[in-house]
C-alpha cells in the first residue's frame, strides 16, 4: 500500500514539474496568446490540464507518435471505447490531474464545522444532508483521438467567417449577458467620445460603450473584452484591488478565449496588448500573473459561451460522448486503464479609470475593455 502511494505522489510531483515548466513557457505575449486559443478549444477542461495536454502533446509530435502538432479530441480509455474506438498498442496517455472526490454529510448545513466526511459505503443518518466535494487530485490519463482508431468522430459544423466580420448572433449574446447584469450597451461613433479608447465601461452610468468606427470582429471583441470586466473586476471584488494590470489581461485573455471559441484571430491585438499589461504588474513576474488569471479566465470564458446560441468550435471533447458517465469511470491504475478528468464557473469607476485620474492604455483600448 505505502509503494502505491508513493508512485502516486511521485506522479503528482511530476506533473506538477511538468505544469510549472508549461507555465514558465508563457511569460511572453505570442505564448500567452497561443495558450489561450488552445485553451478555448479545450475548454472543458482546467486550464492546467489543458497546458499539461499541450506540452504532452507536443512532445508526442516530437517522437512521431502522432501526426499533428495540436491535439483535436482528447478522451479517456473507456471513453473512447464508448465511441466505439480503442487506444492503439504502445500509445501512451497524457497524464493529467483529475479531483479526487469525498462525501461529507451534516444535519446543520449552514454551520462549516458541522460537516464529517463519510467513509466508504457510510450511510448519512436521518436529517443529514450529503454534499460531494474536492478533497485532493490524482494522475489519469487522456489520449488524443490519432493515438485512437475505429470507429468515425462525427465532426460538429465550425463556424466560418469572412475578414473583419462577426460571428453571426455573438454581438446580441454578448450584449444580453452586459445587459443582464444591469448595464446598458451603446455604440458611440468614435473614439473620441470615450476618451480615445475601443470601448469603456462606466459603473457610475452603469454603461459599456463600443465605437462604431471600426469593423464588427473588433467591435465584438471589444464588447467581449468589456464583458469580462464586467464579470470579474466588480468594485466589491477582490481583483479590483489589485493592480491594473492583472485586470486587463484578464479581460483581454477572455476576449481571445470567446474569440478563439467562434473562429477568430484576436492575437495580431491581444499579443502586444497582454504582454504589455503583464509586465506593468508591480512586484509580481509575468508568471506569476499567468499562474494567477489562467483558470479564472477559463471558468469566466466559459460562463459566456455557455449562454451563447452562437456556432462554436468543439470543447476538446469528442462529439457524442457522455461525459457524465466519463466522471463516474474508476481511478486510473496504468496507462492502459485510465480515466479523464470530469468536467469543470463591479467596480464603481469606469472602466479606463477615475475621471481625475485619467492612464494611458496601451493600443488605445480602455480599461473596461
């Protein structure tokens, strides 16, 4: 017993290396920016397992062992063969961190320290009310859908665009979520009418602005950006305490992530745009600010896609899979028995800053943007 669980922390130490040097990988604007695009595409996942995915990937493209640079589908052993396709022989898994679950039951939920863990098969007593919760990770195993063969992956329709233009529906959807937290969406004519930049958010007017003077694709990257901050940068928020910047990559990092999820390139805007904000961050190095925003930007991007009736990219999960039943596959004991990891969720001055207190923005967008 003590040499499994030796090989399991020994595993975890590992990825946990793995996922440091992925990081580390990221500290410039072009890497950042790549990250996020493939994270968009592989967004039912964490966004540590999705580096992890990533830099295992690659490394297999290295070796040969598959034909792409970029992994399409990645699923479980079992999972595939509910697809009816199997892990080809002598093709190893990615290895990545799925949660380790417990049972906790309480007969007086409100109170934290009324909560007990159940042990295997412990029935809960009469009154208590029994929640699940994360209690620590475990390695598992994904494989890319090349290292599979059988039968075919129906591939869902991608949305296509034309240069400069928006995906059809994504400027309405976006709007209504700005719209549903109590703001109103206007479009000025020019920059000028809000203080020289792409859009702003006021929380005094409780208002997002977007000029019009430029093309649909950056006026709905603009209101995505604006979106972000709305969700994540509240004046009650403890991010809006923090420095400017953690706060614009963010709201950047979500705009190239929804971006990313309906087919378009943000990076020729985003790249100089990121790496110029992360490296305003006083006292803190470019990797810790990805270390800090990745996942949060992951769970807030994924927010609004799932309220979105838009034509989207794939999630990284293959089409048809049940992915309820994927969460409820048994720990993964070797690489030829693995499971998947289960699925992953204001403030009061505007948004480029106090009136009094005006901050040049880097490629003229604001800081509600």
């Amino acid at each position: 017993m003590a040499t499994r669980q030796e090989a399991r922390e020994a595993k975890l130490d590992e990825l946990h290396e793995r996922l440091t040097g992925a990081v580390q990988q990221l500290v410039s604007g072009p890497d950042w920016a790549r990250a996020l695009a493939f994270a968009a595409r592989f967004r039912s996942r964490s966004f540590n397992n999705t580096l992890l995915i990533w830099v295992a990937h690659a490394e297999a493209f290295e070796q040969g062992r598959v034909p792409e640079p970029f992994p399409s589908y990645v699923a479980g052993y079992k999972q595939w063969q509910q697809l009816g396709r199997q892990v080809e022989k002598g093709q190893p898994g990615y290895q990545i961190l799925a949660p380790v679950t417990g049972r906790f039951a309480s007969a007086n939920p409100a109170d934290a320290r009324s909560w007990r863990r159940l042990g295997k098969g412990e029935k809960p007593r009469a009154g208590e009310v029994v929640r699940s919760k994360m209690v620590g990770v475990r390695p598992a195993y994904v494989w890319d859908a090349s290292q599979t063969t059988g039968d075919p992956i129906p591939e869902p329709p991608a949305p296509r665009l034309l240069e400069g233009e928006a995906p059809a529906g994504l400027w309405d959807g976006l709007a209504a979520q700005v719209e549903e937290r109590g703001f109103s969406v206007l479009r000025v004519p020019h920059e000028g009418m809000i203080r020289g930049a792409n859009g702003m958010t006021d929380y005094t007017a409780n208002t997002v602005a977007v000029r019009e003077n430029m093309d649909s694709a950056a006026q709905v990257k603009t209101l995505a950006h604006e979106l972000g901050h709305v969700l994540l940068h509240g004046p009650d928020a403890e991010e809006a305490r923090q420095h400017r910047g953690i706060g614009e990559v963010e709201a950047e990092s979500v705009a190239l992530m929804v971006g990313a999820a309906h087919g378009m390139d943000t990076s020729g805007y985003t790249i100089p745009y990121v790496s110029t904000w992360a490296a305003r961050v006083d006292g803190k190095e470019p990797v810790e600010v990805v270390k800090a925003t990745g996942e949060r930007v992951r769970k807030t991007t994924l927010t609004i896609l799932d309220q979105l009736e838009t034509a989207q990219v794939g999630d990284g999960t293959p089409p048809g899979l049940d992915r309820d039943a994927a969460q409820r596959e048994a720990p993964a004991q070797a690489q030829a028995s693995p499971t998947a990891e289960p699925a992953s969720p204001r403030r009061t001055t505007p948004s480029l800053e106090p009136t009094a207190r005006p901050v040049p923005v880097p490629a003229a967008e604001g800081r509600g943007l």
